[in-house]
C-alpha cells in the first residue's frame, strides 16, 4: 500500500500574467518570499517560471501542516496579493493542495 504525509500540506500555486505583464508579478510574487520564509512551518516555499510559457509562475509550497497553510492564507501580505495587486496582473490563477507521496 502507498503510503502518504498526511500531515503537511503541499501547495502549487500557478498564475499566467496577463499579456505583456510577465515582469509585474513575478516581482509582486517574489516580494512574498521573504516574510512567508520567516513564517513558522514553512518548509518550502520557491518560485517558478514555466520553460515553454513565461506567463506562467508557479510557487511551490510545502507546510508543517493544514493549521499553518491556514495561517499563511491569511497573512496581510498574501491577502493583499490576492485582493489588491493580482486583479490587474493576473490573468488566471489556480491554488491546489496535495499530499506527498512517501517512497
């Protein structure tokens, strides 16, 4: 049987910037590292740019746990992100949760 970490939370986190805007958020996004890097839990927390579509960035995100993604979420820096800066830069975005798959 497959065992998985069912404790900490994976999180990927993509965004396509809007037409012409690439450089916007990714420097909005790389702004967030910093303090999220700080926040107590954070295990991962990188930014990626897609090789074949540079619209696409993508945080790659792992937490101790579901409590302190939470607490992540709701963090003045990150709600600020999501409700003030993506609306003009961002063009779709998707956040999804995973479970590690352990070897």
């Amino acid at each position: 049987m497959v065992k998985k970490n069912t404790t900490q939370v994976v999180c990927v986190a993509e965004f396509r910037a809007m037409p012409g805007k690439t450089e916007q958020p990714i420097a909005a996004l790389h702004g967030l590292m910093e303090p999220t890097h700080r926040e107590a839990g954070c295990v991962r927390y990188e930014l990626n740019q897609r090789s074949d579509d540079d619209r696409w960035i993508a945080f790659i995100e792992k937490w101790k746990d579901r409590e302190v993604f939470d607490r992540h979420c709701a963090m003045p820096y990150i709600k600020r992100f999501f409700d003030d800066v993506r609306p003009s830069l961002v063009e779709a975005f998707e956040v999804k949760l995973y479970e590690e798959i352990l070897p």
